[in-house]
C-alpha cells in the first residue's frame, strides 16, 4: 500500500511539473498565525473547486491540497481530452507506455530501452517466418509437366531445381513428346551441363529426336570434335567416321596436313566392315592428292603449247578426282603411259566410272578441237567392250547408240555443243548417223540444228507436208534449202 501510494505522488508530481509547477510536490499546510502581520494584506480566503470552475486557465497545483490538486488534474485532463484530442484506435499487441497508476508516468530508459529490444525481437521473428515462407516458395520446383508447358509459352524456368536423374531423364522424355526442337534442345544443354559425360551419352542414346536436335546444334556450330565424340558416345560409328572425314577439310587446299589424316582414318575409324565402301572413296581420295602434286610439279613452268593456247587459271590442288582426269585429259594426252600424268596411269589409279569417264575426257578433247581423237575413243577397242555393250540389250537396258561404251547420243551431243562454240557438221551429222531410232534421230536432229539430217529423216519417213513447212524455215539460197526442194521434186520418192 505504502509503495502504491508513493507511486501514486510521483505521477502527480509529474503532472504538476507539466503545468509550470514547483519540480517537488508541496503538501497543503494551514497558516499557523491567523493574525495578519502589521503592514501586509492578508491573503483572501480562495474556494478551490469554485476557482477551477470559474477560471481553469490560471490554476497553481502547489496552493491546493493533494486531493484538491488530484481532482483538478483529472478534470483539466477529461476535459482537454473531450474537447482538442480525438482519440487513436488501441494497438492490442503494443505494450502501454502510460502505465495504470498514473496518467503521465514515463519509463525509465532501461524499460524504454527493453520494450524496444522486444519488440524488434518480434518484428524480426515474423519478418523470418515471412522470409522463410517465400523462399520455399521461390525454390521450390515447379512439376516438370508445368516447367514443359511454361517453356513452350516462352517463359523462363529455373531447371537448376531439378537435381536428381530421374528429374532430368523425365525432363528429357516430356521434351521429347512435345516435338518443340527449341524445348528439346534447351533441356538437353542441361543434361550436358550438369550431368557427367557417360550418363549423359546413356540417356541421349534413347532418345533419337534428341540426338538428332544436339548433332544439328554442333552441326551448325562447326563443333565437328565433339560431335565425333558425342556419335561415337552414342553408338553411330559410321556417323562418326563420316563426320571425322568433313573435320578434314578445312584442310582441302594442304594435302600435306589432310594426307596423313586421311591415312589414319583409313587404318582407323574407316576400318570396319560396314564402311568399307567409303574406304575405297578415302583411299581414292589419297591417290588423288598423289597425282595432283606430281601434276602440279611437272607442271610448274607451264612453258608446254597446250599452256600457251589454254592457260591454267587455278591451282588443281584440292579439285574433284573428275577435274583430275579433264587435266590429264587437257594437258597430258599425248604423253606416254609411263608417265604418272599420262591418261591411262591416272584411270589406273583412279577408278572411274566409265560414262563419266568417257564424257571428261570428251569435253577436254573438244576444246581442243581434236575430232579424230574423238571418234577413236568413241569406237570399241577391243572384243570385250562390244560384250559389255551387247550385254547391256540383253539385260533390258536401252541402247540405240553404236559406240561401245553406254553413253546417250543426247548427252554427247551436249558435251559438245558447251564444249565448243562451233562444231563441225559433218562430225555431228556422224554422230546423227550412228543413231539406231529414227524417231530418236530426228529429234536430236531438229534440236542441234542439223539441217542435212533433218532432210534425211524426213525423206525416209516419206511425210512431204513436215519437209515442206521444214524447207520454208531454212535460208533462201543455201545448200539445205537446196536440198530440200530437190528431195520436194524427186518423182522416186513414196510420200504418204
């Protein structure tokens, strides 16, 4: 009770200190001599609650009693309340600064100094437990279904979160079944990433849309080691032999550094059964390099006629087997056949196709104009290419030519026409001739302009009308109009 009621004089000192009183409360004691001293005016007898109502403005705690005083302060605080302050809404979790004893008690600033520890301490509990629930919900990873679903719209999706090999093999085989090459690759980067090369190889090889879109991406890129690497890891060995091969020809122009890659290819990758048609391919390849810088050697003046009257214009290095033999064709045709340029030594070492071959070695022998050369590799050498041809009719193929080799009167025409800007008449009117289709031998005919066969053909097949209307479009005056008039005018001609 006693420290109650001391409580109680220290908040009412305090109020009294807030309204311009003494700093320490002064107890009420009645005047001990009622008699007025000679001189002074006595003071006048003053009625408390009648001044407080009459003027509350000028109103001294220290000349009241303390329950006069208490009830004063308790009126002047209701009604300062009442009328100037509008009452703030209770904060329920805030602790109480005025504590119940009095109005006006303050805390000391150790108390201050603790409420304020606790309530950080709670703000920063909850702002934890906030922290805590966004994080989980910020790292938590999505399903895969709704990752797939959110790269195909576009978005970005942390795939980091998906840490285990079942999360990532699922990951692949959803890619997979959307067919999005975009989705596919995106996922398979990650595989690559995060995942060691021999698991990564293992869960690649069952998914072949996935290969096929990771060997596009080093496609393209020119990464052409690691996609040997990565075939091989998958099990496409052919694959990867064929793609060891393209590495090598950023080497094409320098057979001294694709030569020896090629050899080992050859002894290597290109070793099994299954690539042993693209072997002999490697191995020509490497015999072409061979005649080519030896071509390149002897011709390395360029002081022959054949190089005055048709001048090299490119190295022959790095060019095609073909344009190997259209050179030896060109510049060593009448060289003899111990020489490694000649053309029989370089269709030794190569092996060519003999069509292909027949109409290179024409298309040189054109430019140069050499006609008899060519009817004398037209004509069969020898007993065994005319089986070879009469072998072909047996066979079902069509053959309506006489040359010894299989090649079409059309084609050969061609050749010769781009070979040269002018050719004879009379080698295309042989060439005609040796057609065995009448029908076929007017078309080629009419198509290479040869007027003289046209006329022929015409003539066997007895239709006056075409001839006529042929011999209209034929210059005035010239032999083939001649001709076709004569052939017009015959009476010993059977027209239909």
């Amino acid at each position: 009770m006693c420290l109650s009621r001391k409580l109680k004089l220290q908040a009412r000192a305090a109020v009294d200190n807030l309204f311009g009183g003494d700093e320490t409360p002064k107890p009420y004691v009645p005047s001990q001599n009622p008699t007025p001293v000679p001189g002074s005016v006595a003071p006048p007898q003053i009625d408390v609650r009648a001044a407080a109502a009459s003027d509350k403005t000028n109103i001294r705690l220290t000349d009241t009693s303390p329950k006069a005083s208490g009830k004063i302060v308790d009126d002047f605080l209701n009604m300062k309340f009442a009328d100037n302050v509008k009452h703030a809404p209770i904060l329920q979790s805030a602790p109480s600064v005025v504590s119940e004893a009095s109005a006006s008690s303050l805390p000391s600033e150790a108390q201050r100094l603790d409420l304020d520890y606790n309530r950080l301490r709670q703000e920063h509990r909850k702002l934890k437990d906030q922290h805590e629930v966004l994080r989980h919900e910020r790292f938590q990873p999505l399903t895969i279904d709704s990752s797939i679903k959110r790269m195909l719209q576009g978005h970005i999706v942390p795939l980091d979160c998906y840490r285990s090999l079942r999360d990532k093999t699922l990951l692949l085989k959803q890619a997979v079944s959307t067919f999005d090459s975009n989705t596919i690759f995106k996922i398979v980067i990650f595989l690559e990433r995060t995942l060691k090369e021999n698991i990564f190889f293992k869960i690649m090889d069952v998914q072949k849309s996935a290969c096929r879109v990771y060997t596009r991406h080093l496609q393209i890129t020119g990464n052409w080691e690691k996609m040997n690497k990565f075939l091989r890891g998958v099990g496409q060995y052919q694959h990867a032999s064929v793609i060891e091969f393209e590495s090598t020809r950023k080497y094409k122009k320098n057979p001294d550094k694709r030569v020896p890659l090629l050899r080992t290819m050859l002894h290597g990758s290109f070793s099994i059964p299954e690539m042993k048609f693209e072997a002999r391919q490697v191995e020509t390849l490497m015999r072409n390099y061979e005649i080519q810088l030896q071509m390149e050697k002897m011709d390395a003046g360029g002081k022959g006629e054949h190089f005055r009257k048709f001048p090299k214009t490119t190295s022959l290095i790095g060019l095609p087997a073909l344009s190997t033999l259209y050179y030896s064709a060109m510049y060593h045709f009448d060289d003899s056949s111990t020489s490694s340029a000649s053309l029989p030594s370089v269709q030794t070492l190569i092996r060519f196709n003999d069509r292909l071959a027949l109409q290179t070695i024409v298309s040189a022998l054109t430019r140069q104009s050499r006609w008899p050369d060519i009817d004398k590799l037209l004509q069969p050498k020898t007993i065994t290419m005319t089986f070879s041809a009469a072998k072909s009719v047996f066979k079902g193929k069509k053959s309506t030519s006489k040359w010894g080799v299989s090649i079409n009167n059309h084609n050969l025409l061609t050749i010769i026409r781009r070979s040269h800007p002018c050719p004879p008449t009379d080698f295309i009117y042989r060439i005609l001739k040796g057609e065995n289709d009448a029908q076929e031998r007017l078309r080629l005919a009419l198509l290479f302009d040869a007027p003289e066969m046209v006329i022929e053909c015409m003539t066997q097949k007895g239709d006056r009308i075409s001839l006529a209307s042929y011999a209209k479009s034929l210059k005035p005056n010239s032999v083939e109009s001649f001709k076709a008039v004569a052939a017009l005018n015959n009476p010993s001609i059977k027209w239909k």
